[in-house]
C-alpha cells in the first residue's frame, strides 16, 4: 500500500511538473489575463501634436468614454482587467486601443470642395515583459463632406469644423451643417464634451449608420461606428485566441509599380492621388500603409486571424514607437519577424469609356495587382494576378473623380480577394483573373496549410 500511495504521488509530481512546463512554454496562459492599458498613438513623427491635433482634443473624453463602456459591459474580469489603466508597466498581458491615422485630404471638384476625413486605430495585446507584439486587429472608418467653394484652397479649413467632424467619426453622429454655428462658438473642450454626451445618450458609437457615397465600406450601404466593432472585438477576447502560433503572418511588403507610380503623381493623363498627397505630391509611404492596412483588416474580418502591421514602409524588423495618452513615456514595441508574409504589388490602373449618349458617359476604373504569399527571406510560394473594374455613368457636363474610383476598385480587389479566400465564388474569378478554378483552390489551401487556418473547403 506505501508503494502504491508514493507512485501514485510520484505521477502527481510528474503530472504537475508537466503541467507547469507547458504553461511556461505556452505562454503562460493559464495564469496570465489581459490588462487594459489605455488610449495610444503609433506615430512616424516623435510629436504626436502634430499628426493627432483633433484626436487629443477630445482625448480625455474618448479615454472615459472606453472605459465607461467597458465597465458597464465587461462580464469576464478573469480576462480583462480594468484595474490600473494607461500603464504599459501593469499586467501579464497589455491591451492598448491605439490611434495610427488621423488625415484629412481636399479637392476642389464640380465647384465644390470636397474633403475625406479618415480615422485608423488598432487594438494591440503584447507581452510587456518582452515588448513583443501578440496580436493586432486595425479598424478604420472615413466620411466624405462636400463644402461650398469660399474663394480660397480647399486645404484651408475651418479648425472647428474639422474637430465636429471628426468627432462625428469617433461617434457615429451626423452634425446637420445648418447646426455647425452653434457649436462653434464654443471652445474645443466645450465641443469635445457636448459631442461626447450626445454620443453617450444616443449610444451612436455602438451602432450602424448609414454610408456615404463613395465611403468604400462595403457594407451594404451601411457603415459601422469605428468603436463598434472594437468594442465587440474586446468584449469578446478569448486568451486562448490570442495569437500564440508557431509562425507569425504579416504584410512583407507593398510595392509599387513605376507605371503605378507616375500615374498616382499626376502623370499619364491623370491627375494627382489626392487622397495620399501633400503640398509636396504624391506620397508613396502614405499610399502603402493605406493598402497594407485595408489589407489586414479584409482578411481579419473573414478568418479573425491578426496580420502583422505594415508601418513605415515595411513591417519586417520594424519597431512601433506608441506614446501613452496620460504619460511622457515613449514604448517601442518591436515587431516579430514574419514567418509568412503576403506582397501586395499595385501594378497599375485603366481609365475606359464604355458608353455615351447626349448627354451622359459610361467608364470603367480598372485596378491591376498581383499578391504574392512568401516563406519570408526564403521563397515567393504561391501568387495571383488580378484586376477589378468598376463603372459608372456621369453627367458629361460634371468633372469625374478619377483617384476616388481607382481607389475604391484597388480595395475592392483586396476585399474580394479575402472573400475569396475564405469562401470561393467561380463568378469573380472569371472576372478578376485568369488563373482556372482549381488553381486559385491550390492557392488558397496552400496559404491557410502553412499559416494554420483549417480549411474545410479543400
């Protein structure tokens, strides 16, 4: 009986030495949980005042509202805690909600000025022991306004008007412009708060509203509030989801054509890339963070499987300086070398009249690109030429935005692509390639094969 009693708590020994070792080389998740860490940005210029001025004009309002919601929401504190936040020096694991794109692009065009107002946040796990980078998922939302011609350049805008709008992205509200004067004779912060108790008491940030013409959601002619589906997203962590694979899976680059790039500049009987333009021309950096982006979000809302971000230029080997929104404090996270990554290569694009009457014209925008899937630093596995066309009919007597058109039907083409990848439709293939079925099927089983993703549509 002695004997059986010490072998049996021989393998309790064993058994809890084992467990204990697979929880350090998971990870250790079974002791770890998620602390929230608060409001950041990722920025390329070490003064955030510079590239975020209306996002921390309302800072400290967003920061309440997100952990106002939390709170009331939160039913898992086992995973989530809400503690201590704003620190990246608390907890196991660090959720950070951080901002990478506060932009605002103008055109004069048919007499009127027409301004892009676009927002981009990722939600970021890392591990803070090591600074390394667990997970990233990037959301994005845009809004078109179109303004009257006041006699001077479109890029001369209204201060108020631009923190209104852009409080109305982080909201989801719809300001009537006949209203704009009654909040412009407040101060920023008065704006800041009265924005965000509207928002409050119409809980217009956890809703769907409705798309802008030429918005590029593709939702149904809908659009859902950035914070939407961030919330959803962290309200729903699982640890065990986390990304603890073997292989980390990126964009490895994008790259430009010359072709691509001459007629983004402003040349081959085209007029400039407004919406990835400055006063000094077109910005190819710019152009590939926008595409790398539209990229990792397409393919994270099909397999919710996190792509490494592409910054600066290139991910690989890249850190990301995130400055904390209550501290001095700088933190470089690094990002981990990609195991598998995708090239994304904008070859070019096609402007075709189809059609025209008296007194309206048919044309196609047609979007040329190639995306390669890479065993990074070792070999191209797999590729995809493709194109999208989209048409429309105009007004001959109205001038066309060319840049808009192109540019909705390049992030077409990394949307269907996803889907595509996801869930095959022999109907787009036959307009978006010439590659046959079967081996767009190969293609698409060899990348969810080496990156993990079960496929049971093989």
């Amino acid at each position: 009986m002695y004997y059986l009693y010490k072998l049996v708590s021989i393998k309790k020994i064993y058994f809890l030495t084992l467990l204990i070792l697979i929880s350090i080389s998971s990870g250790n998740l079974f002791a770890q949980k998620i602390q929230y860490s608060g409001l950041s940005y990722i920025s390329q210029n070490a003064d955030i005042k510079e590239s975020y001025q209306n996002t921390l004009k309302l800072e400290a309002n967003l920061r309440s509202l997100l952990i106002g919601h939390l709170k009331k929401n939160i039913t898992n504190e086992s995973i989530l805690s809400l503690g201590v936040s704003d620190s990246f020096k608390d907890g196991t694991l660090s959720l950070i909600i951080s901002m990478d794109t506060e932009r605002v692009s103008s055109i004069f065009f048919n007499n009127k000025c027409l301004h892009n107002f676009r927002l981009g946040i990722q939600t970021i796990i890392f591990n803070p022991k090591d600074q390394q980078i667990l997970s990233v998922k990037p959301y994005a939302s845009q809004k078109i306004y179109s303004d009257s011609f006041r006699g001077i350049d479109c890029n001369i805008r209204d201060k108020k008007e631009d923190l209104i709008r852009f409080a109305e992205l982080f909201y989801g509200l719809d300001i009537p412009k006949n209203t704009y004067q009654d909040y412009k004779n407040l101060s920023d912060l008065q704006i800041a708060e009265l924005m965000t108790k509207n928002a409050i008491a119409a809980e217009s940030y956890t809703k769907i509203y409705k798309l802008e013409d030429g918005d590029g959601g593709f939702v149904d002619g809908s659009r859902i509030s950035i914070f939407k589906q961030i919330f959803e997203d962290i309200l729903e962590l699982d640890l065990s989801s986390t990304k603890q694979t073997n292989f980390y899976v990126g964009i490895d680059d994008v790259v430009l054509s010359e072709l691509s790039v001459n007629q983004m500049s402003g040349q081959k009987n085209l007029k400039e890339n407004h919406d990835f333009s400055d006063l000094f021309g077109f910005k190819e950096s710019l152009y590939k963070v926008w595409a790398g982006q539209q990229f990792s979000k397409w393919f994270s809302a099909n397999f919710d499987y996190p792509l490494v971000p592409y910054v600066k230029g290139k991910a690989l080997g890249r850190d990301i300086a995130i400055k904390f929104a209550d501290t001095g404090e700088l933190l470089n996270l690094r990002l981990p070398s990609l195991d598998f990554g995708f090239v994304i290569k904008v070859k070019g694009f096609k402007k075709v009249k189809l059609d025209e009457s008296d007194l309206r014209e048919a044309y196609a925008w047609a979007a040329f690109t190639d995306i390669e899937f890479h065993n990074v630093g070792i070999e191209k596995i797999t590729s995809v030429s493709l194109k999208n066309v989209l048409t429309e009919e105009v007004n001959k007597i109205d001038d066309v935005d060319d840049w808009s058109n192109f540019n909705l039907s390049f992030n077409r083409t990394l949307k269907d692509y996803s889907d595509n990848l996801n869930s095959f439709d022999k109907k787009w293939l036959s307009k978006a390639s010439k590659m046959k079925s079967k081996d767009f099927k190969k293609h698409s089983n060899i990348i969810k094969d080496n990156i993990g993703i079960k496929n049971d549509k093989k």
